[in-house]
C-alpha cells in the first residue's frame, strides 16, 4: 500500500487533550532534570526511554521513521516526540500536536511556545538535511501499543 493514498485530500490528525498534556509535563520535567548540550547523542535519546518507561510510559522509538508513521500516530490521538534542529544548530525535544497535509502544529514545552509550521520546513529540521536523514520519533502511551518494537514500563515487569 502506498502511504500517500492513504492520507486523503483534508486529512488532519490531532492528538487527544489528555495524553497531550500528560506528555507535556513529561517531556518539561525532562528537559529541566537533564541537560540538553548532548540532545542529539544516542546516550540522549535512551535516557529519555529509560526515563519515559520509569515513569510509567510504554514506548515507541524510530530514528528512521518518516512523517507518514507521525501522521499515523497523530491519527490514532497520541502526541508525537521529535527530535528537531533549531536555527541556532542545535537539537531540540518537540512535541508534534497537530498535522495536516500541509501544516504542522509543534508544541516545545521547555521553551512555552508552539508553531505551525510547513510540512517540507518541518522535515528540514526535523531530518537534519543531507543524503541519509535521521528522523528521530517516540511515542509515549499509557496502554500497550501491541507492536514488536516497543519498550514496556519497568514498573509493568
């Protein structure tokens, strides 16, 4: 199946309220408990695994993912976690909230503000640029996703 065909014309996927906020107020206490000068380190991305599963989170993590696995997430009303560049060159959590077929509503809550953004601006700074992007993604729920590739909470084991 070709993933364009699937996102019709007007489609729009928006994250549920609850699990917005919920993550929100993870990824803040995040940012405040550790520092963000190694963001884009591999020892970065595990820790906030490590950290989401202790509080409680089941995981999904892809550093290849592509904004059609974004979209579907959004569809399902979880808010999506990336990892994007910011225009001083450095790397940044941000929570994606909203998508349309054009626009793309990104929420960082240690900084207090959102944008809209275009979906091309978006994949810029989210990918990184150049020939092999690295798009970094983690979704974050309450309940089991019921996919191979997930963490479970350790309080779950």
């Amino acid at each position: 199946m070709h993933l364009k065909s699937f996102f019709k014309k007007g489609f729009k996927a928006v994250s549920s309220p609850a699990p917005r906020q919920m993550v929100e107020i993870f990824l803040e206490s995040y940012s405040h408990k550790f520092s963000s000068s190694d963001s884009a380190s591999l020892p970065h991305r595990r820790r906030l695994v490590d950290e989401a599963r202790k509080a409680g989170y089941y995981c999904y993590a892809n550093l290849g993912s592509s904004r059609y696995e974004l979209m579907h997430f959004l569809s399902l009303g979880l808010p999506v976690v990336v990892e994007v560049r910011s225009s001083d060159g450095g790397d940044k959590l941000g929570l994606v909230v909203s998508v349309d077929t054009k626009k793309i509503e990104i929420v960082f809550p240690h900084e207090n503000h959102h944008q809209n953004i275009s979906i091309e601006t978006f994949e810029k700074m989210w990918g990184g640029g150049g020939k092999s992007p690295r798009c970094y993604l983690l979704v974050l729920s309450l309940s089991d996703f019921n996919l191979g590739r997930q963490y479970f909470p350790l309080s779950s084991k």
